[in-house]
C-alpha cells in the first residue's frame, strides 16, 4: 500500500557499521507501527504516582521498521545508532537486553532502524520500537516467550509497550495495561506534527492536569463524548499545538493524541485526508495512515 507523507516526516538511515549492500538486502525488516490514542481520559493516581488512565489506542499500518542481523558473540548493538540517545537509553537496546536475561540467551544482534515517526509525537515511537525488539528477536533467536510474557517485559520498558506487544486496537485502563481488544471502523487518519517536543513527564507532573475524569464503561464508548485530558494543557503551553488543531478542526472531527505533540483528523477515506494534507503548511509534516485492529507486526508473526 502506498502511503503519503509530506514535509521531512521521513527519516532513512543507513547503516553505520558500513555493511555492504548485499548484506543489507539480507535483512529482514520488520514493522514497528504507530499509535492513537483516540481519547485519553485520567481517573486519577494511585498511590506510587502513577495517574489512572482510560483510553482507546487505534493501531495504524505506518511506522518505523527495524531489522535484526543475529549473531553468535552476545553482544547488541545498533548499526543505525539515534543521534542523541545513547544505547544505554535507547529503548530498542534495552528491551532487546532485557529479553536476553530473561531468557539467557547466548545470541547477540546488531540492530538498524528506518525511522519515520516523529520523537516525542504521542504516537508511540519509541514504545513501538521496543516491542518490535521484543518480538522479533523472540522468534529470531527461539527464545519462545508466550505473548502475556513478552507484554510483562514490556510493561518494564514503558506503560505502552504491551499494547504494541499484542498488536491490537484495544480499550485500555490502569497505567495501560489493562488491555481489552476493541474493533473498531477501520478509518482513515491524517497525523500532523507541528515540530515542538512536549515533555510526557512535565504533562504528567502539571498541577493544571485534569485528574479526576470519571471513568467510562467501554460498551458506552462514543468519539464525541470524549476527550483527551491532556489537551488543553498542552495547548495553553505549546501555541503550536493549538494552532495545528484549530486548523485540523476546520476540516475534520480532530485532536491531539496522547501527550503530544502530534495532532490526528479523521476521515472515512483515503482520498479525502489526502486532500487536506495537500493543504498543510508548510511549517508543519503529516503522514496519512488507515486505522487497523490488527497491527502490522502481529500480521507478520502470523504469517
């Protein structure tokens, strides 16, 4: 399928160990997909800190891709390091250490990464990435966890690794790992970046935050009678994030997904959200994506 992207949403790495272009064609590159939240509400906290969360998390079929070059000394690696985050914080490195304890096994691999979606957007980057590691390194180096197993080691790594994990569109309660799957319509969706970074943790730590949303039962879900209670603040404090959404709106039932930055408008076809990117400024990237229950990366495990 062919996707849309305009501006620099897309981000080609090569390989910086220099590896050959035959090499490369061995890789086997596998699909970290991107996330909504549809709505994002906040109950409360619980007593560690952590909030209470309610939200819809809509898989799409575009992300980043990683692969995987397997190897015998033990060692992991990035062959595509991320300019500013060092291994040690890179969430790929340390889910692909993780299973490797857990697991004890003696493999290694040197992993590249395509990255296309945007750092800090709320869309699920860099969780989607470390479930990606996750998963395929399971069934690359046999180490044959169980699924609930691999989201328990994910849930170490970040609150929306297993919702990659598992790789469908879901209901989620908890911090989010509270996941029941939830079809949904299969939409189409125009996800716009206004390129400022919006700290989750200075979101999360706001006094200004909405904290006390009453929760909702999931059969009585409805688009309109919800939100997301992170988007005023992050409006009041990010102009840019304000702007892109009222000019999103103009257009489209739109909103901000998770903590920011990223602004998502809905459509029941590809053309139309392709029309309405063409539009974009030019001071702002998107990409256009369909709405899936099944992610790429759980189609593939399948296969």
């Amino acid at each position: 399928m062919t996707r849309s992207v305009k501006g620099k949403a897309t981000t080609e790495n090569v390989n910086a160990n220099g590896a050959s272009q035959a090499s490369e064609q061995k890789l086997q590159w596998w699909p970290s997909p991107a996330k909504l939240n549809i709505f994002l509400h906040i109950l409360g906290r619980f007593d560690n800190g952590y909030h209470q969360l309610q939200s819809l998390f809509q898989m799409l079929d575009y992300g980043d891709e990683l692969a995987f070059d397997v190897t015998n000394d033990g060692k992991i690696t990035m062959a595509t390091p991320l300019e500013g985050v060092p291994d040690e914080e890179n969430l790929i490195i340390r889910a692909a250490k993780l299973l490797a304890n857990k697991t004890k096994t003696p493999l290694g691999v040197s992993i590249s990464l395509n990255k296309r979606l945007p750092m800090g957007g709320g869309i699920g980057g860099g969780s989607s990435n470390a479930a990606t590691a996750l998963v395929a390194l399971n069934y690359l180096w046999k180490t044959k966890l169980c699924e609930d197993e691999l989201a328990q080691l994910g849930l170490a790594l970040g609150a929306d690794v297993p919702i990659f994990v598992r790789g469908k569109t879901a209901f989620a309660g908890g911090v989010g790992e509270d996941i029941m799957p939830a079809p949904q319509d299969e939409k189409w969706y125009l996800v716009a970046n206004p390129n400022v970074h919006v700290s989750t943790g200075a979101v999360f730590t706001h006094p200004d935050l909405p904290r006390n949303t009453p929760p909702i039962q999931w059969k009585d879900y409805k688009f309109e009678e919800t939100r997301n209670d992170c988007q005023q603040l992050v409006a009041n404090c990010h102009p840019e994030v304000a702007n892109l959404l009222q000019w999103l709106l103009h257009y489209a039932p739109s909103r901000m997904t998770g903590t920011g930055a990223c602004v998502f408008a809905t459509f029941s076809d590809k053309t139309s959200a392709e029309q309405v990117m063409a539009k974009l400024p030019n001071a702002w990237q998107g990409f256009v994506a369909k709405g899936v229950n099944s992610s790429p990366l759980l189609n593939k495990i399948e296969q």
